[in-house]
C-alpha cells in the first residue's frame, strides 16, 4: 500500500504488516553463537543485531540508509497556557531544522541519516481538545497520510521527531486517556513551565480526557487528543511496520503516538526498539507500559528525535560487531 485515504487504511495495514523473517533471525543467532567472543559477552547488542537482521530478511546486515523525520504541528490546547513557549516557536524552529542549525540538525548528520522536515499546517492549530475533538476524520487522515507517505521504502532504519508547542500536553492526555491513572501521573514540565503551569497542565489534561477518553482505539484516541504532527509520527511508524523497517522511538511524544498504534493492533510496535528514556515525567512508565527497554538515559528532554538519533550510533555498533567480526572457524581461534 503506496498511501491511505482513511484511519481503517491505517488499521488495515497494521493487521496485514507482516513480521520479522524467522530464516534470518535464525541465522543471526547462529552467526552470533559462532563469534569470536564468549557467549553473551555483548550483553543487549547481540539481541538487537539479532532483531535487526530478523526486520530485514539478512542474517548478516548493515545499516547504510538512516532516514530522521521530523514533523511539527501547532496545538489548539496552548491557548489554555500550558507551555512557556508562544505557538510561533514552532515554525521558527522549522526554520532552524531547515537551516541545519538544530540539535536534531548535527546528530543526523552523525549518524549518517537523511533528515526530512515535515511542517503540518502551521497556520492552522488543532482545536483545543478541552471543548472539542483535536482533529476531524478529514484532519487525522491527512496527518496519518502525511507520516506514511514521508517514509522512504529505502531507508534501512527510521528514526521520527517532533517540534510542536504544546505537544507535551497533547501526548501526557493520551497516556492518560490510554492507560489510566492520574493526570499528574503523565503531565511534566515540556518546555520549563513552573508549579502553577505544571497544575494548570494537569487540569487541562483531567477536563481533555474526561470529554474524550474510552472513545475507541488508538488511532480515535489520537483524533480526539493528539496532534498533527503526533498523528504523522503515527502513520510514519506504521508505514516502517509495512515496510519492515526497524524504528528507534525517541521520547515521551513519539511513544505516545507509538502508544496510539500499540493501542490498535497487537504487534504494531514488533519492529521499534525505544532510543532513550527522557527526563519527561511520564516517559518511563510509557515505555514500561509498551514493553520497551531503552537503551539510552541521558536525561535529555529535547524532543526533535534527538535521543534516538543519537541511539542510532549504539544500533549501529550493534550490527557492525555482528556483520564484522570473525568466527572462531574463520579466526582459526580455539573454543567456538
């Protein structure tokens, strides 16, 4: 499928995506058990060159064509005062990603990843989800299709980021929406706000999810509370899903659209490893909710896909050590 007209497209794709390769991943576990190390010694980089190579049908891979895409929106639910940022922050820092000037900027360039900036009507906020639906069917689409469309068949691994004034807010409503609990228990400082604002997030988040919450699944939870740019992360990951492209999450905002997915189809996040765990409040407890251990903990909380394209370097040495290396036959070393 080259795109979707509608949310049951997405639901669709998500149910028919098929799985790793089984031959691969056998023959990755074979290579690995044959390396000139002893068993294990790379701790958690063996089982990801493993889920690597099963995601893309070769038993001894490489990773050569990264994509990075990062996708900005403009959130309704701002008006409320829930950011210590102005809306117009988000397309000044389109201008930066596209100047080159970001932290996502430099770390892509790093990893050797095509970076591409999506910007998702700017002009045009979602409504706030307080007193109405965030987007309608028409809208949710158009933002699912963009992420779908964005990602390159090509690519060998994915990496998606985000830039939204406000975003922190939509993504702690879907967690809440999603898995319960308390507000508090999701809502976090975003971009720095203080007490009051971190109160007043929480009591917006409490009023978003007591108009929309139990609505349907992941993707009409993702109507009702997300946001543009989080609804193309959405249809970005699915579309890797599709294509067996492996995805590293990065924060709290693009687990909280994986969570959409998760929250769909059983197996939608199958092909996603998570990159980091942020400094967001609520991140931890959604990568425990999505069964996701990640590999970084640097305390960032940027956004813009930074953590996990910096974890693009670890996937790497991961696979470079399994590809690379020489088995003990091949070494003439004794033991293996």
């Amino acid at each position: 499928m080259t795109t979707i007209q509608s949310a049951d497209d997405l639901r669709a794709a998500l149910r028919a995506a098929p799985g790793p390769d089984e031959i691969a991943t056998r023959g990755a576990a074979e290579r690995n058990g044959e390396l000139t190390k002893p068993p294990g010694a790379l701790g958690r980089l063996e089982d990801l060159a493993i889920w690597y190579a099963g995601w893309r049908g070769d038993p001894r891979p490489e990773i050569t064509a990264p994509q990075v895409i990062v996708f900005a929106g403009n959130h309704g639910v701002t008006a409320r005062g829930v950011s210590a940022f102005p809306s117009a922050v988000t397309a000044q820092m389109v201008a930066n990603f596209d100047a080159g000037g970001a932290a996502i900027n430099q770390l892509a360039r790093l990893a050797g990843a095509r970076m591409d900036v999506h910007a998702l009507s700017l002009d045009r906020p979602t409504e706030d989800f307080t007193a109405a639906p965030a987007m309608d069917e028409a809208g949710v689409v158009e933002a699912l299709r963009t992420g779908w469309e964005a990602v390159d068949p090509a690519a060998d691994l994915l990496v998606v980021g985000e830039m939204g004034i406000g975003n922190t807010t939509a993504a702690a409503a879907l967690a809440h929406a999603l898995y319960g609990g308390a507000a508090e228990d999701w809502v976090g400082r975003g971009t720095g706000v203080d007490d009051a604002g971190l109160a007043l997030k929480a009591q917006v988040v409490t009023e978003g999810v007591a108009r929309h919450g139990g609505a349907g699944d992941g993707l009409e939870t993702l109507r009702r509370l997300g946001g543009r740019e989080i609804a193309a992360m959405a249809g970005a990951i699915a579309r890797a899903r599709a294509e067996r492209v492996p995805v590293i999450l990065d924060g709290f905002i693009c687990c909280a659209a994986a969570a959409c997915l998760a929250e769909t189809a059983p197996g939608a996040l199958d092909h996603c490893v998570a990159g980091h765990v942020s400094a967001e409040a609520g991140h931890a407890a959604l990568l425990e909710r999505l069964g996701k251990a990640p590999l970084l903990s640097l305390g960032m909380r940027l956004g813009e896909g930074s953590g996990a394209a910096l974890a693009i370097q670890v996937l790497k040495g991961a696979v470079a050590c399994h590809s690379g290396m020489a088995t003990f036959a091949e070494a003439g070393v004794s033991g293996g």
